[in-house]
C-alpha cells in the first residue's frame, strides 16, 4: 500500500489544528516541532484506518449510483415478444 502523503498546505493545516487542539483542550502549549511528529505517528499509524473507511465509503455511494443507473436502463427497454 501506498503511504498517505500530505500536501505542504495540509501538513500546515493540520499541525495548526493539532497545537489549538493541545491549547483548547488540555489547556498545553505544544511546539510545531513536536505537534509535527504527532501529525506523523497520525498518518503512518492510524491514517490508514480512516482512509480505509473513506474508500468504502466511496464504495457504497458508487455501489448505490450504478444501482440507480442500472434501474433507469430497465426503464428505457422496449417490449418485445421471444
């Protein structure tokens, strides 16, 4: 499998969330350095869950349109006698 690969801007994103998560909360100060590396234990070890469950997700809505879209062929038959 591929590892999951973040943009510079999410990375940004997300370390931001990380450090107003700490400070909110749990009422901490963490560094970008440190809140870095628990962005990455994330990704490497729990982001595969979540991208897994995104994927099924994906899955179940494509599942649910070709269903539809199958429907809506039979609707176009034409009758004929075998």
């Amino acid at each position: 499998m591929n590892k999951i690969k973040l943009t510079a801007g999410e990375r940004e994103a997300l370390v931001k969330k990380i450090q107003r998560y700490f400070q909110e909360e749990l009422d901490q100060e963490i560094e970008q350095f440190p809140a870095e590396f628990l962005l990455q234990f994330f990704t490497e070890e729990i982001g595969a869950y979540f991208y897994n469950r995104g994927l099924l997700d994906a899955q179940a809505v494509l599942e649910k349109r070709l269903d539809s879209i199958g429907e809506a062929i039979d609707e176009l038959r034409q009758p004929v006698d075998y």
